[in-house]
C-alpha cells in the first residue's frame, strides 16, 4: 500500500521572492550621491555605484552612500531597472555609446541629470538602446561643495526636478520614473528638450557667463591699480559668486547649450544697449523706470523653493582670539541642528581680533543660527 499524498495534494511551491529594483548610478558625486541616498535602505530598492576608479568605489561603498560598487560598466548596468548618468555633461553621448552595445533589461529606463537636454536626447534618439527608453532629466538644485562627501538626501526636497519625454517616449516610462522621484521629495515637471534649454539658459548659463565677464572686467582694472581687488568685497563677491564655479563643468555646459547662448548673448547686448542710450540721454526716469520693472518681477520669484543657483545666506560674527572660540560656534550650531554650509575665517580687522563669514542655505537657518550666537554674547551682523 503506498503512501498516502493526499494531504499535499493542490499545495503550490512556494512563490520565488520578488527581486529588489536595481538602480545603476554611473558617477557617485554630490548630484549622483544624493540621489543614491534617497533610494538607499529603501523597501525593494538597491543601488549600485559605479566608477572606472577603484578609489572612488571603495568610498562610495564605505561612506554608505551605495549598496554595491563597481568598476565594471557592464556589471553595474546588467539588469538594472534604472540607469543614472551623473557624469559631466562632456561625457554623456560617450557613456550612453557604451550602454548601447550591452543587452541592457528590457524596459530599463536610462536617464541623465545633466544642466543641457537637447543634445543628448537627439543622440540618445539616434540609437537603439536594445529595449531601454532613454528619458532625459535635470534635477534643478546643487550646493557650493561637490564631491560625494557633500551627498545628501535631502539636497532635491522642494527643488523642481524636469523631465524631458520626447512624443515616442512610453508613458508608462515616464510614470515609472516619476514613482521613483518620489523619495527625492522634488517637484517633477515635464517639458521638451528644446524648452528646457531655452529657459535654463536664460535663468543659470547666461548669468554665469556675466558673471565671468564681470569679474575678469574687474581683474583687468586691478591690474593697474590693486584698490579695485582690495574694495570688491561685500555685494560685489556675493552677486559674483557663481563666477568660482568648475571651470570644465561649464566649459562643457556652454559649448552643449551654444546656440541658445548665441541668442541670449544677443539679447543682453540690447539690454546693455539700452541702459547706454538712458545713461547717455540722462534719462533718470528712464532708468528709475528699468528698475521698477526689474524690482516687480524679482519680488514675484518664488522664495522657497530651490532653483539651479544655489541661495547662501550669511552673517559675519566677530570673535575673540582665544583657542576654541571657532570649534565651540561650529558644535553648538551642530547640537541645534542648524545646517551650517560654509564657514570662512575672515582675516582680523583692526577694531576686533577676528571675523567669521557664516553661510546657510535656507533663510530660516541663518535667523536661527543668528539668534544662537548672539544669546552666546558675540556679535552678529549681516
């Protein structure tokens, strides 16, 4: 008589556990770092970080920013549901080259989050991903630091993130990676290529091009008299600020996103125009009138919510020459949870021994911050 099976009969084996969504990260540094730690520890998510750089992995994966790194481009990108290009804008049509000859998962989204859309959306068009939907993206936020020790899961909260579907791009895509954003805490927004480099043209690349040109106007007059560099500090450093930023950075941002600049610049010209003929005119009410205008519209821009150019807002305290005065400021900032960006030891005035130039990125940081350090019995200005 043989065994009585009856009692499993109809019982199914139990279902293979579901696999976490592998997201790919190419290029682990401030914007791609942060986004890693949005997703990191995240139910059903796993990150993996990749760089042709050893080094640079090993960090990755011991400041915890990743789940897994690797060197290995096609390691890093088999079967990943999502793919991040975070490297420099030069560098993206060579990246999505590469990804192109791999049997990338079918249906995996590979996005960008580089400052220019145009040019890579049209190579990325131009071919066959094998399968994957390529979107592009520019997260609209950033921060003076760089590199993945200034990561931060909270660098996209309240920041616009914009996507960039072409008509061919699947919808579901787009809602796929939508989902996904949620956890950056970023206001998503859809808009063509083109559009997108129109505006943050105008907003971001045409104000670091005046910049520069300001500040190298400026260096040319120090040249024949240093009184120029030594007056120059105060508004003129603040309003010129994103004149320090990477030089190939934007080097490559410029030359991607030429023909809007050409336009731009051509524009600004008529404006400059402008301000010559009111001036040479004497025209006070035409000029108090440019003024007004620019005055209206500044004061209806959106205050918190965060755009391409990072906002620093600073105060300046005077301290005493004693050992531990700067230490004791930065600790007692820290235990009140004030975020505290950048911290600049000014050299000595002649009236106090010491000034501290103290930036932060929200408004409501430098009040808190200014009104902790003045119940510390030191003087705060702005």
């Amino acid at each position: 008589m043989g065994a009585d099976n009856s009692g499993f009969s109809g019982l199914k084996p139990p279902a293979a556990p579901r696999a976490a969504t592998k997201i790919a990260i190419f290029g682990v540094g401030l914007i791609g770092g942060s986004l890693a730690l949005c997703w990191k520890g995240k139910p059903g998510l796993r990150v993996v970080g990749h760089s042709v750089n050893a080094a640079s992995v090993e960090k990755y994966v011991s400041l915890g920013v990743v789940d897994e790194g690797t060197t290995s481009l096609a390691d890093a990108a088999a079967d990943a549901d999502f793919i991040f290009l975070c490297v420099p804008v030069g560098r993206l049509n060579d990246y999505i080259d590469e990804l192109s000859k791999l049997p990338l998962k079918p249906g995996c989204i590979l996005t960008d989050v580089g400052s220019t859309k145009a040019s890579v959306v049209a190579h990325a068009e131009r071919l066959a991903l094998q399968g994957a939907v390529f979107i592009g993206g520019h997260p609209m936020a950033g921060s003076e630091r760089s590199g993945v020790e200034a990561a931060s899961a909270d660098l996209f909260e309240n920041a616009y993130y914009v996507l960039t579907p072409t008509e061919a791009t699947p919808p579901e895509a787009v809602a796929s990676l939508e989902n996904l954003l949620r956890w950056t805490r970023a206001k998503v927004v859809k808009t063509d290529a083109a559009g997108h480099d129109s505006i943050v043209g105008a907003i971001s690349h045409l104000p670091h091009i005046i910049a520069v040109a300001l500040v190298n106007q400026i260096a040319g007059y120090n040249e024949s008299n240093d009184l120029y560099r030594s007056l120059a500090a105060g508004g003129f450093r603040d309003i010129t600020r994103i004149a320090s930023s990477d030089p190939k950075i934007w080097r490559d941002i410029l030359v991607s996103n030429k023909d809007v600049l050409l336009k731009l610049l051509d524009d600004w010209r008529k404006e400059m125009d402008r301000f010559t003929r009111l001036l040479r005119e004497e025209d006070g009410e035409g000029v108090e009138e440019q003024f007004r205008k620019a005055n209206d519209f500044r004061n209806r821009l959106p205050e918190r919510r965060k755009g391409m150019i990072t906002s620093l807002h600073e105060c300046y305290v005077n301290v005493p020459d004693q050992p531990g005065v700067v230490g004791r400021i930065a600790t007692e900032l820290g235990q009140a949870r004030i975020n505290l960006s950048n911290l600049h030891i000014i050299e000595s005035r002649e009236d106090v021994p010491g000034v501290l130039r103290l930036s932060f990125r929200e408004r409501e940081d430098l009040e808190r911050a200014v009104a902790l350090i003045r119940s510390m019995h030191y003087e705060v200005y702005f």
